[in-house]
C-alpha cells in the first residue's frame, strides 16, 4: 500500500473542508478543467502557478485572515456581510475556488469568476462600529486585501514551499493581473513595492474586541477534532511569519528563537505530510489536463 493511501483517513477530510467533497473533485476543479486547449491567465511556468498549487497555501490562508482582520472597516465587511460562523467552510471554499479558478481556469472561467465576486460586491457596504462607511467596492480596501493575500501566500511559499525555486517578482506581478481585474488600481509589481505598500496601511490598522473575537475564531475554528492538533501547528506557524509589528498588534509575544525553532520544524513537517497525503493539488491537475500536460512542468521546464 503507497504512503498517499496510508494517509487517506487524514487526506479525505482535509480535502471535503477545503472543497466539499473528500476527493477533492469540486465543481471549480470541473471546470478548470474545460474548455480543452483554451489558455487562462497564467502557464504552469509562472510563479503563481506553483505557490497557489503548494500545501504552503494553507499557512499563507491563515496569516492572511489574521492580517485582514486588522483592518476596521474591512473587519467590519466581513462581520456584517459574512456567515463565516455560520458556515466557516463555506466561506473557505468559495475563497479557494476564486483563487484555483484565476489561477488555473482557462480565460474564460477567469472572467466569469471575477464578475462573480465583483457582484457580491456591490451588496457588501455599510456603517462600521466606529461609525465610518465602507464598501467592499472601495480601492482602498480592495488593495489591502490583495496585498495581505499576495504576502502572506508569498512569505509561506518562500519559508515552506518545496514545489521549485520561483522568481518572487514574478509572483507579485502575476498577482497583479487578479488584482487590477478585481478592481484594483495600482496592485504591486515587486516585492519592493509590495512591502512598501503594505507598510502604507499601518496607520489604518487597530485591534479591537471584534478583531480579538476574529482572531480567536481564525485560530480556533469548528474543525474536526482529528483535525485540530495538526491545524494549532499551521496556525501557529502563521503567526510567526507575520511581521513583528502585526505580531504585536495581535498580542502574539511568544518569539524566543528556540519556541520558533520548534513550531518552524513542526509546521514543515506537518505540510510535508499533507503533501503526501494529498498527492496534488486537483485544480493544478485540472489546469494541466486542459493544456495539455499529464503533470504540468514546473518553472523553466518544458
């Protein structure tokens, strides 16, 4: 028996969390599958390709809903608008199946996807608890969730990802051409520009009892209770590849360099494991399939 079906009984339910069904086999997945031939906004030689097919998404997931929930009125969106408690799978779902459908759908389903969200949009608007308008529509907001996203997938890929060498600029610019489809207006090009401009929304960022309830949430969600051990490691893990500043911000203290030696070997050793026992990532392969390739090359292959 190999090690990926020894490792079935953790694989299936990480799978039904991550995309409802324990094979994987989502609607998404169907469809970056289809049409057959038809080239979507990226090729298996960009660096987006490899970090979003990486089990280093996981821990880049979480320190990005830790970061965005900084930020008051994008916070604000999410508590109004979103039954995250209700349905905190749900929520994760159609987050990686936008992010699975940009990255390895074909043009069309891009396009589709991103109207999709776009709509949803609109309705995403209110008044926050320190009385401030927002809307999910603002450039402003736009831009720090695109930012958090973009360096928090790139940080985990850089400390944990085993999938190739990537050109971390190239990242950031394939990032860019989601972003600019989703609205934004200038999106960072570079890595120099990303930290530049993540630096730039310091000043907007606070930590209140809605963000202390959203931080608890994101750490301590209704996970199975197999599942939760392992989930402390990657959520651990994510706190400490924030900044110092967004550490504090969030009461995270615990930085000795021996407890970060040990939660860092920890947290590699647990996606080591998840990438076994998931084998690939099913829209990887679905974007594969729909160009061509039995296993998609990796960068600078062909």
């Amino acid at each position: 028996m190999s090690r990926a079906a020894l490792l079935e009984p953790l694989a299936g339910p990480v799978r039904e969390i991550l995309s409802g069904r324990r094979d994987g086999r989502s609607r998404v997945a169907a469809a970056i599958e289809v049409p057959p031939g038809q080239p979507g906004w990226f090729t298996p030689q960009d660096a987006i390709w490899t970090v979003h097919g990486s089990v280093a998404t996981f821990v880049g997931g979480i320190r990005a809903l830790l970061l965005q929930a900084l930020h008051p009125l994008a916070l604000a969106g999410v508590q109004q608008h979103s039954h995250y408690r209700d349905d905190p799978f749900g929520r994760l779902q159609r987050t990686g199946a936008f992010i699975a459908a940009t990255t390895f759908g074909g043009e069309d389903l891009a396009k589709r996807t991103v109207t999709g969200v776009g709509r949803v949009h609109q309705h995403v608007q209110g008044t926050a608890p320190d009385g401030r308008p927002y809307s999910a529509a603002d450039p402003r907001l736009l831009l720090w969730v695109h930012v958090t996203l973009v360096d928090s997938m790139l940080t985990a890929y850089q400390s944990y990802g085993r999938d190739g060498a990537i050109d971390a600029d190239q990242y950031v610019a394939n990032m860019a051409v989601i972003g600019r489809a989703m609205g934004v207006a200038k999106p960072p090009t570079t890595v120099a520009e990303l930290t530049r401009c993540l630096a730039g929304f310091d000043a907007e960022l606070a930590y209140d009892e809605g963000t202390d309830r959203m931080r608890r949430f994101i750490l301590h969600p209704p996970l199975p209770i197999g599942l939760r051990p392992g989930y402390a490691v990657l959520a651990a893990g994510a706190i400490d590849l924030l900044q110092p500043r967004h550490q504090a911000l969030l009461g995270a203290t615990e930085h000795r360099a021996p407890a970060m030696l040990i939660r860092g070997a920890s947290t590699a050793i647990l996606l080591r494991l998840l990438r076994t026992a998931l084998v690939e990532s099913p829209a990887k392969a679905a974007g594969g399939r729909r160009l061509g390739y039995e296993t998609p090359p990796g960068p600078g292959q062909r």
